[in-house]
C-alpha cells in the first residue's frame, strides 16, 4: 500500500507544480492542513476518497487524474 500512496503523492505535487500552485495555495483551496498536504506528497498518509475529491477540486481536475493506475497492488 505504501507504492500506492507515494505514486498518489508524485502525481498530486506533479498536477500542483504544472499550475504554479504552492503547498499553501493548495491547503487553503482544498481546506486540508499544509502540513497534511506535505505528507500526502511524500507518501507518508494513506489519503482518504474525500480527500481526494477535495484535493481534485481545488487543483479543477477529476479525481481519477490524480490516482495512480497500471500499478499491481
């Protein structure tokens, strides 16, 4: 579940970085803690589905944009 959770995290700061959009922006839109967000991105959280679709709103994508998939789990 670990690969899970970094791949998650590489395509969240990934989708972040391509809008210019910093750790704190980002907090503030999708209304999760910076600290939070910073685990996320270094895979140290296993991230719930709400947060996802929170995540997702505030960087405008869907949700299915920011999940990793061909990985074998």
């Amino acid at each position: 579940m670990r690969d899970l959770s970094s791949q998650f995290g590489i395509k969240l700061r990934e989708k972040r970085e391509l809008l210019g959009i910093s750790q704190d922006d980002l907090a503030l839109k999708s209304g999760i803690d910076r600290s939070y967000v910073g685990r996320i991105e270094r895979g140290e959280v296993n991230v719930s589905l709400e947060k996802v679709y929170m995540l997702a709103s505030a960087l405008g994508c869907s949700p299915c944009m920011l999940l990793p998939y061909g990985m074998n789990v």
